[in-house]
C-alpha cells in the first residue's frame, strides 16, 4: 500500500518536473526528451527536480545560484511580498499574509516588515517580534507567523520586493515613503491598506493610495474593509474589498489575502474604495460624539445614514464615474457600521465628550501608541471644503470637525443633524433615485 502511493507520488512528480522542463527548452525538445532512452529522461527529471528544489530553498546562500537556473526551471521567480507597518492592523494583516505565502510557491516565504523602532519593556521591539513571534505593543496575545521578519530600516525591509503593502497611520506615510524613492524593484506594485488623505498644496486633499504611487512611480490598488484588527486577529469572519484594476494582480492579491475567515472581493472601482475607508472615520467620530452625549442606537443610526449619504455625495462630486455598488460592498456601508460601534474613533470621540479631555490627550491615554485617524482626517477634509466654499454641503463632516478643534461643543451635533438638508422638509415627497444620492 505504502509502496504503491510512493510510486505514484513519484510519477506524479515526474509529470510535474516533465512540464516544468517543457516550459524550459520549448515544445520540440519535449518530443526529443520523450522519446530518448529511459536512463537519460530520468537523470533530465532528477536534475530538473534539483534545480526546482534549489531554486524554490529558501536558504538566501543559494539564491544567486538559483536565480541563474530560473530560465531553465519555471518562468518566473516567486514574488516577494513585504509590509510597511506594523501597528494594530499592519500586525494583524502580517498574520494573514505571512500564513498564506507559506503555502503558495510562486511567493517567497520570508516576509519583511517594517516596524517603526521603539523599546518595550527595555527590548527593542524588532528583537521581541523576531524572537517570540508576537507584536506585544500592537498586537498583544496574537502569534504572528515565523516567516514575518521585523526590520528597522524600511529600505531593507522593501528590497527586491514586487509587492508591497502599505499599513501604516496616514500621517506618517510620506516621511517613511521618501527612502523608498528610487530603491524599489523594477516592476514593484504597491497595495495601500491606509484609510485617510493627505493635504495637497493649494487647498486640495490626495489619496493615499496617490500620494505613494506619484512618490515611488508604481501603480497602486488598496485593500479597505470592515476590519476591525483584533477581530480579524482573532480569526472571525469578515470580509474586505480590494480596489485593483488588473485582473492577474488581483488573482494574486486574493490569494495573498483571502483565508476561511478573511473574504476578500475584487471591485475595479479603486478609488471609490479608498474614499469610503478614508471617510467612515470622520463618522465614526461623530457616532461617538453621539455616544458620549448619551443618546441611543437609534440615533446612532441617523449619524451613519447621513454619513453614508455624504460619503457617496463625496464621491459623486470629487470623484465622479464612482459606482453606487461600491457603497454595498465591505469597504462601504459594512465598515462604517462596524466602525460607528466597535472603532478606536468611536471610543475616543465618546470620551472627548464625557470627560471633556482633548483628543491628543485620550489618544495618548487610551491607545498605547496606536493613532488615530477619524479627527486629522475631518480637518483634511474640512481643508480641501472651505477652499471650495462647499462646507454647506457637507454639514455632518463640517460639524464633526469643528467640534473636534474646540470651534463648536458636541452638544450641537444634534442641532446638526437636524438641520441637516435631508431634514429641511420642503413637505414634498422625496424622490429617491437608485443612481445617485440628491
Ligand atoms: N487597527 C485597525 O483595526 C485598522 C483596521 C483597518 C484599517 N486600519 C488602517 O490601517 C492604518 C494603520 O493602522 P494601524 O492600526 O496598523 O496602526 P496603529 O494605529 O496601531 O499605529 C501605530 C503604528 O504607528 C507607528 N508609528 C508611531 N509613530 C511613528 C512615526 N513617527 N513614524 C512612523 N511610524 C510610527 C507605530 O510604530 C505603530 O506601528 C490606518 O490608516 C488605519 O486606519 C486600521
Ligand atoms: O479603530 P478605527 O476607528 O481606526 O477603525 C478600524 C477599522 O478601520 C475598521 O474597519
């Protein structure tokens, strides 16, 4: 029995090696190797087998050795994915990735990631995750895989990589960007998992997702969801949207990605997506304003319906050709529930209210070092709004905002949902249209 299922793993492996050589000398030669005598077919599969196994070793002395037979073996080299960031999500997200590559030969084992150097408990944290294999500060109580790498330098951490995904707070993306400029991979693509904007000159804002591509001149898609990363850590189900315009990317992206647990959805409206992720966090902040003032779900749910209202009028304005599907997908009306209830914004933006603190203040207190985006976000926004005279149409962020600076107290949030256009009845029958939003 035992020998039987021998013989068979070992034809099984022949035919195997028996393709990889065909994809290597072309379809003539398989003809010569087929009907060449026994002894010289079997050292031909041995030698092919050798140099599959050499090539795929993960030891990095036989790489270069390897790299040379690539021509000779399979087409491509396996792909490298590394991380930049290693907080909350960046961790979390590290457990996924890193268990997944184990498993797929067209990727490189070891992933990198860059952790953002500290001490903790006077070790370096880069030393505590590559010896117990756990992010203590950001991820505390999860395993992360042995193949996740943490690196200090961020040039080391992206070398040769061909896939590099971006997790870290917003605010920081262009100073650990900069090093990077000129250092990537010919080829490299970029995958933002960062939910924010950044400032452009002149009172606009920018993607993220842009801000890298322009910065490191590689095409980018993005990764937003309702996620919430200790959740995912935990392994409970979930689902995510991937933005990604080229088919073969996002084959591999979802493998990557997508485990029992963590369902990933492909959608090709890229930014639409990032939009929806950067937003629900200044949502999310009003939420909590409503929730440290002592109001209930209800009202709750009024702030996530005129949030989801503005976000798709965002949209539709500054982003026009974006699809009302979108909005129904993980990285639309999902995140901002999950967001509005169990997100660090929600948490911080309720005890601003209740103990009348500043956000700085809690954001130090409450979160160990994690950061948040929901306020920083609001002021992007409001920014790009009043340069184009269009805070009016936006009332619940513009409100949002200036309760967050101090210019407005979280009691009249209320007043500003009110208010708000949805609710100034002309005592007319709304007209609702399944293309758009009034
Ligand atoms: N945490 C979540 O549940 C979650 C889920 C989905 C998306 N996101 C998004 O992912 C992004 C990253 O969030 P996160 O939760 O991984 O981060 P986090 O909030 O845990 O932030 C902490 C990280 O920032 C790093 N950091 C601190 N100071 C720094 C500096 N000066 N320069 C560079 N890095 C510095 C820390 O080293 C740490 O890695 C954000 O845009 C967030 O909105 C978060
Ligand atoms: O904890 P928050 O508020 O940063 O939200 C986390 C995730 O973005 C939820 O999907």
């Amino acid at each position: 029995m035992t020998s039987r299922l021998l013989v068979r793993t070992f034809h099984r492996m022949v035919r195997k090696e028996l393709s990889y050589c065909t994809l290597a000398v072309g379809v003539r030669s398989r003809r010569m190797f087929v009907s060449a005598p026994r002894h010289l077919r079997l050292s031909v599969t041995l030698a092919a087998a050798w140099c599959r196994g050499a090539l795929f070793w993960r030891c990095s002395s036989c790489r270069p050795f390897s790299s040379t037979l690539i021509g000779f073996t399979k087409m491509s080299s396996p792909k490298r994915i590394c991380i930049i960031g290693s907080g909350n999500w960046g961790s979390a997200i590290a457990k996924i990735v890193g268990g997944n590559v184990k498993k797929l030969d067209h990727f490189e084992n070891e992933v990198r990631m860059y952790v953002f150097e500290e001490e903790v408990n006077g070790r370096k944290l880069t030393e505590v995750i590559n010896t117990d294999h756990e992010n203590v500060k950001y991820l505390p109580g999860h395993k992360l895989p042995e193949n996740v790498v943490a690196v200090p330098d961020v040039v080391d951490t992206a070398a040769d990589a061909d896939i590099l995904l971006f997790v870290l707070p917003h605010q920081f993306i262009k100073t650990i960007c900069r090093p990077l400029v000129g250092t990537l991979k010919p080829n490299a693509v970029g995958v933002s998992l960062i939910k924010g904007f950044d400032s452009a000159p002149g009172g606009g804002i920018e993607l993220i997702s842009r801000v890298i591509g322009n910065l490191l001149n590689i095409p980018m898609s993005v990764l937003m969801g309702a996620n919430l990363a200790k959740e995912v850590a935990d392994e409970k189900f979930c689902e995510t949207t991937i933005g990604c315009r080229d088919r073969e990317l996002a084959r591999d992206l979802r493998e990557v990605f997508q485990t029992h647990y963590f369902r990933v959805v492909v959608v090709d409206d890229v930014e639409a997506v990032e939009v929806c992720g950067a937003l629900k966090n200044i949502v999310a902040t009003g939420a909590g304003f409503v929730d440290g003032l002592g109001y209930g779900d209800n009202t709750k749910a009024a702030i996530i319906r005129l949030g989801m209202m503005e976000i798709i009028k965002f949209c539709e304005v500054f982003y026009s050709g974006s699809q009302l599907g979108t909005f129904f997908e993980s990285c639309g009306i999902a995140d901002l529930i999950t967001t509005c209830y169990g997100g660090r914004n929600r948490k911080v933006a309720e005890a601003f209210v209740s103990s009348g603190k500043t956000i700085e203040e809690l954001e130090k207190e409450m979160l160990n070092g994690q950061k948040l985006q929901g306020p920083q976000t609001a002021a992007e926004v409001n920014f790009m709004l009043k340069s184009q005279k269009m805070e009016d149409r936006f009332p619940l962020f513009t409100a949002i905002d200036r309760i967050c600076k101090g210019e407005m107290g979280p009691d009249q949030m209320i007043e500003c949902i009110r208010n708000h256009p949805e609710h100034i009845c002309n005592f007319d029958i709304k007209h609702v249209k399944i293309s758009g939003v009034n």
